[in-house]
C-alpha cells in the first residue's frame, strides 16, 4: 500500500470514532454529560482504575447492560477511574465526578 492510501485508511478511523460510530451495523450514539454529578445510588455493573476516557466509553458500549458511566476523568486524555453503571437514579453533586448517559440513535 501506498502512503496516501494508508493516510486516507486511518482518517475514516479516526473519523468513524470521532463519529461515535459502532462498526458492526454502523450503530451511532452520543453521550450526555453531566459535570459534578455522581450516581453512586445507581447499580454499578463494574469499575475499572488507571483507563482513560476510550476505554471507559468503550466499555460500557460493549456491555449490553451499561446504559452509562461515572468517572473522576475531566477529559479524553488523563487516565482515572471508570464506574459502569447499569441505571441512572438520583443525582448528587460532587465535584470531579462526570457523569455521561449513552444515548443510542
């Protein structure tokens, strides 16, 4: 393969992730977020420590149970902690705690 080839290959790739698209049958979905909002009433389906943001998302996507997440992680690009959540109830504030739905389109 040729370098231009390989180019275009990785940005479909990074544009289908950025896109929040689901490979297998091109599923899309979004993510609310709630800042200084935690969920700690809610059913947690598992934790994970030292993840980023990818692997947290990505997690909670390949779970049919996960309708959602709870992390300490302010951005994409520090590593934390990752709570799945399999429900949503009531929200408390606390600060550093991010709370994001996953809405599937």
């Amino acid at each position: 393969m040729n370098k231009a080839v390989i180019l275009a290959l990785i940005l479909v790739f990074i544009l289908a992730i950025s896109m929040n698209a689901k490979v297998e049958g091109m599923q899309k979905w979004y993510w609310y977020l709630e800042k200084n909002t935690d969920y700690s009433d809610a059913d947690t389906i598992r934790s994970f420590t030292n993840v980023n943001m990818w692997q947290c998302h990505n997690s909670c996507i390949s779970d049919s149970q996960c309708v959602g997440i709870v992390t300490d992680m302010d951005n994409t690009f520090n590593k934390g902690t990752c709570w799945l959540k399999s429900k949503f109830d009531t929200g408390i504030k606390k600060d550093g705690r991010y709370s994001y739905r996953m809405v599937k389109t």
